[in-house]
C-alpha cells in the first residue's frame, strides 16, 4: 500500500478549486509518477478552515491564496515546520523570495513555485533545473498575456488602446482592474523571479525597472509594422559589464526575433546562452486549469523526491542605464530647419539616426526615426531638450527598439 500524502490546499479560488479537481482526477497518475496517494487533508478559505489545524494535519502545503498577507506568514509558518510548500504567488516570491528561500534552506525543505511565471510554461524548471549549471546570457519573456492580447488586438484590428482593453475584459483576458497587468508590474514581479534563479543572485520587484503599454497609439505600431517590426511588452533579464540588468518595457522586435510571432493571450520565454544557443517555450501563461497543471507538477516533483537547488549563489550589481535604440515619434510644424535642429539635439548628446520617415500632415509634419543603441540617460536627455523646441506639436514618443537578428 503506498505511502498516503497529505495536501494542505490554502486557497479554493480559480486556481485552488482547478487543482482540487485536477488532483481528484489525476490521482492514480500521480500515485504511480512519485509513490505516494495524494489526499487533501484541509482546506482554507476566508471562513473556511483553521490554519494551525491544516498544517498540523498534512506533509506538504499548497498556497493559492495569492497576495503578501496572510501568504507569506503561512508559507513561512509551513516551511519552518519543516514542510514543503508549493505556491503560485508571483508577489510573494518576488518580494519576500530571500526570507523564504532562506526559511526552506534552514528547513531543508523544498518551495516550489513553476505557477508563479507563466501559467503552464515550464520555464522555472527548466531555468532552474535543465540549464541550473549552464551560465545564462539572458531570459526575454512575453510573461503577461493580457498586454500580449491588447497589443496583438491594437496591431490585427488598429484598434486603440482603450478599444483593444475593452475586448481583453470582455473576452476574461484582463480584469475589472488591469492596473498591474497594463502598467508592466505582474510582468516585472515574474522577471524578478526569473531573473534571481537565472543568474543565482538576489533579485527584488524593487530591482527591476518597469514600464507599460498604456501611452501607445495605434499608429506607433502602423508605422512600425511598415519597417517589419511587432510591438510586444518584453521582460529582459540579461548580464552586462559589471552587473545584471531586469527591465520591463514595451519594445520593437525584427521579424526574425523569437518572441516576433507570438500572439494573444500566450506568454512565451526565450534563454539564451552561448552553450544553448536560444530555448524558446511559449504556451497559456494563465488560467485555472493551466495554472493548476503547473501546481500539480510540483506536487509530484516534491512527492517523488526531486530537490531543485536554491543556490544562495552571489549578489550581482543591478544596472539600469544601458544601451538602447529608440523609435522616436515626432508630431512638428512644417517648416524649414525643423530637422536640423532636431538633429541638432540628437548629435550634441551622442546619438546618431539609423533611419527617418517624413510626413506631411497639411501645416504639420511627423518624424518617425529610429536612433542607434546609446546610454538611456543620453536619450532621455535629449528627449527633455525636444520636448522644449517650439515647433512641437503633441509631446514625443519613444519606444526601444530590439536590433538584435536572430537566425
Ligand atoms: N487565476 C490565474 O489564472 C492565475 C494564474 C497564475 C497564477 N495565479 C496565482 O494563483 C494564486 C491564486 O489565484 P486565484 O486566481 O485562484 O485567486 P482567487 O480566485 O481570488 O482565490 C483566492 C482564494 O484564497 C482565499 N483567500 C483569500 N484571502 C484569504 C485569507 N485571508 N485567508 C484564507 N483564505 C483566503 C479565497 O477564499 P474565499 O474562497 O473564501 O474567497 C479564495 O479561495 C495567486 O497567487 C495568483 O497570482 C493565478
């Protein structure tokens, strides 16, 4: 008769109520892949459940209760009562990865969080597992779907933004409040995460600088698509002289970029490193039954005995002023030496055009041009002088530009 393994579901939501389900069905395989019954020994709701009684009564515990409080003080509390834990909690792992990981060290306990970046993506394992002895150059993801959805809806249909986020809430890809999936937040809480098992160093939400997609236009993207570019909210986890850098950031990609063709609601992660060349993974990176897949992975890798390494490792210097190439939208005046002086403001603070379009709009012009890579710092300051020139007619866009070819 095998062992009996005792589940404390902290949690019966989408995700809670898709795993209990899922554990029911999936018993017998899980049973024969890791040796042990599974069995839910409690479960926590807000009025359901005693805390102390659940994590007394069961061997491993599984948090799906998302949010920083009460989360972090039941997976700490489990972890130092020497149980494993598995969690889909992005912010959790994100803000507190270095008091929890440090509680399952002492413990010699296993937290497992693959749910946490993704959806049913196996990216965390295969960052921290499959390639945990290769040196990694870099991780690109499209890690939130809702953005992925918007942007591909602004670029199928030239709908707005504020069209395209309506679609997304009707169709259940965004949520009443879309505040942290449009501003870039949800995705820089799982670049953190990636980025701290990648380069095995201390990573924190607060580390990782972040931009959304809610300033860009309809045409921005028109334009872009003439040059053979797709506009996509990247996560760029990468090392550079002297440190790592962690960014969030709406950006261009070449046609033959990896992370190019992905549409909708998929998240998708690319690693690179010399040994690898390039992994791509691309799959639902949300949704209860897609979630809990990934929940259910790590119920079994821990039942069956698997010990990932949660390596201490080093602490890495975080940059944030690094090289980048922009797309830069001009609305002007039509009139002589506009371009001049642009360029002008371009040239005194070190950078150089790669490529200009010119429109006429009646008395009004539009420049659309795309800079070669120069420190940020350089570019946003000579953004600050244009904003100031006169012949300015709407204040400019800029959007970065990855060059970069892929083969
Ligand atoms: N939904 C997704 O597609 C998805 C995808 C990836 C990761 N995740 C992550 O998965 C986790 C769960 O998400 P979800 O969408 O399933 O959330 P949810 O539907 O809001 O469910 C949350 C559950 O936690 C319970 N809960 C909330 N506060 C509690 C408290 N103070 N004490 C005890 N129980 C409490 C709720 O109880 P009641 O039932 O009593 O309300 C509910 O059962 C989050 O970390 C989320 O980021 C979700």
């Amino acid at each position: 008769m095998p062992e009996p393994a005792r589940i404390g579901l902290l949690g019966r939501g989408t995700v809670g109520s898709a795993f209990h389900d899922l554990l029911a069905e999936r018993a017998g395989a899980v049973e024969a892949a890791s040796g042990h019954r599974p069995e839910i020994s409690g479960v926590l709701r807000r009025d359901q459940g005693d805390f102390e009684r659940i994590l007394a009564g069961s061997d491993l515990i599984v948090e799906l209760i998302g949010g920083l409080e009460p989360a972090r003080e039941y997976v700490l509390a489990a972890l130092r009562a020497g149980k494993p834990v598995v969690t889909a909690n992005k912010q959790l792992v994100a803000q507190h990865g270095d008091e929890l990981f440090a509680a399952a060290r002492e413990a010699g306990v296993q937290l497992r969080f693959e749910a946490s970046v993704a959806g049913a993506v196996p990216v965390i394992r295969v960052v921290q597992e499959s390639l945990g002895t290769i040196e990694l150059e870099r991780i690109s993801g499209i890690v939130n779907g809702t953005t992925n959805f918007i942007l591909s809806e602004m670029t199928s249909t030239g709908a707005s933004y504020g069209d395209a986020l309506a679609r997304a809430q009707e169709l259940g890809y965004a949520e009443a409040d879309p505040t942290d999936d449009v501003n870039g937040a949800d995705a820089a809480a799982k670049m953190a995460i990636l980025a701290r098992l990648a380069f095995h160093t201390s990573v924190h939400l607060d580390d990782v600088s972040y931009e959304g997609i809610t300033e860009i236009r309809p045409d921005d993207i028109a334009y872009a698509r003439e040059l053979g570019l797709s506009l996509k909210l990247l996560g760029i986890a990468e090392r550079r002289e002297g440190g790592i850098s962690v960014r969030v950031f709406p950006c261009f990609l070449l046609s033959g970029h990896p992370l190019a063709p992905i549409e909708g609601s998929f998240n998708a992660i690319t690693v690179e490193a010399p040994a690898i060349t390039e992994i791509t993974m691309s799959g639902p990176g949300a949704g209860g039954i897609e979630t809990a897949s990934a929940v259910l992975s790590d119920v079994v890798s821990i039942l069956a005995g698997e010990a990932p390494v949660h390596s201490p490792g080093r602490s890495l210097e975080i940059l944030h002023d690094l090289d980048s190439s922009f797309y830069l939208h001009l609305e002007v005046a039509d009139r002589p030496g506009v371009l001049a002086s642009i360029a002008e403001v371009l040239g005194r603070n070190g950078l150089s055009v790669r490529s200009v379009v010119q429109r006429g709009t009646g008395s009004e012009a539009r420049l659309v041009m795309v800079t070669h890579p120069a420190p940020e710092s350089d570019f946003y300051a000579a953004l600050d002088e244009i904003s100031e020139l006169d012949f300015l007619r709407a204040a400019p866009r800029a959007i970065r530009v990855i060059e970069e070819e892929y083969r």
